[in-house]
C-alpha cells in the first residue's frame, strides 16, 4: 500500500441504540487493546582487503563487523461508551488515509485492456459495537465486536487489522481478557563471510471492563 497525501482526517462517532432495556441503570464499557512488540536483529561480517604497493609484497587486511541490535514496541488504545441495560451502542475512532488505488479494465470491443489509477481512502483506527445486558449477583452479558487497525512499526504504509467477535458475561467492575494473539517470525541468512540472524515477536491483547453505573 503506497500513500500519496500525508492528509490525515480524524474522525469520531458515537451512537447509542436502544433496545428493549431491562431496567433503567446503565452500563459503562471499556475496552482496551495493548500490543507488545520486540524485534531483534544479530549478525557479523567479514570484511578484507589486499594492499599492493610499488617494491613491497602484497599485504592483507582483514576485520570483523558484529551487529545486536534489539527494538521493543508497546501501543494501548482504548475506547469506551455508556449505554443502557439491554441496549447497544456503537462507537468508531479513525482516521481516513488516501492511498492509491490501480485497476485494469478490458474494453471487449476492441480487445483491449487498459489500467486506470485513482485515489482510495482507508479507515485506520478503532471500532466497537457492544450490547450489554445486566444478570443477577453483581454479572454483566457483554456482547462486543472490536476492530483495531494500525499503522506496523516497519512502516512502509502496512496496516495490521485485529478483530474479535464474543459474547462472555464478565464481572462488574473488573478486568478481564477476551481475545488476543501472538505472532513470531525468524529469519536467518548466511553469506560468504558472515550471518544475519532477523527475529520478531508480537502479542495483542483485547481487554473489557463493564461497570453498572448506580
């Protein structure tokens, strides 16, 4: 994905869509995304070379070049929203990002095809859609659908889309775990004179607390 304009538009909506409620209090929800990320990268590499000069014997030159370099990457972002018990509510905060866009089009009149190019627009930033319904014994019904898209640390315009679908009943006021993941990556690669070893690790985290609001 290649970004022509650096114009960013941020974007915030909220809306609460009641349903049939089945008492009056109402529920604050918060959900967070925390993301840990570490990358490292070892090598060495061999470097020499030969010096001649005029009534001398050749000579050579040689050394040595190591490389441990280690980078760790920490992002949170958190949404929350206040809805009515039985209701649900949805709630985005993004940024829209232009991109370009190639397409191929056949013009079977002629038999020709051709390729235009135009301007898209992509949404980066947080989603959520939840409904939660008060139970008995101090418990809360959470339905939720997060989304969470952003920018990778390597650059290059990427962008890492994280989404969960559940329906867990949590307790009222604490934390807790719905969703996550890990991702490793190792590469290694040997030359002549050396290595270059490429490691890389990630782990997402969704984390929810509903609190009933007396």
């Amino acid at each position: 994905m290649r970004f022509r304009s650096p114009l960013v538009v941020a974007i915030i909506l909220a809306t609460a869509i009641p349903s049939i409620a089945q008492s009056g209090r109402q529920v604050k929800v918060v959900l967070e995304f925390q993301q840990q990320s570490q990358a490292a990268r070892q090598g060495a590499q061999g470097q020499g070379s030969i010096i001649i000069e005029d009534g001398k014997k050749p000579r050579g030159r040689g050394g040595l070049a190591v490389e441990d370099t280690t980078t760790r990457t920490t992002r949170t972002s958190g949404v929350f929203t206040v809805v009515q018990d039985g209701g649900t509510a949805s709630m985005m905060v993004a940024s829209e990002v232009p991109y370009t866009a190639i397409s191929w089009f056949r013009d079977y009149a002629t038999g020709q095809g051709y390729v235009a190019q135009g301007t898209a627009w992509q949404r980066v930033g947080t989603t959520l859609v939840v409904n939660p319904t008060i139970l008995p014994k101090g418990q809360i019904r959470v339905r939720l659908v997060p989304q969470v898209s952003y920018f990778t640390p390597e650059g290059a315009g990427s962008i890492d889309f994280n989404e969960a679908v559940t329906d867990v009943i949590v307790p009222n006021g604490r934390a807790m775990r719905v969703g996550g993941a890990t991702r490793g990556i190792n590469q290694v690669t040997r030359q002549i004179l050396g290595y270059s070893q490429q490691q890389s690790s990630s782990e997402s985290s969704f984390i929810l607390t509903a609190t009933i609001l007396e």
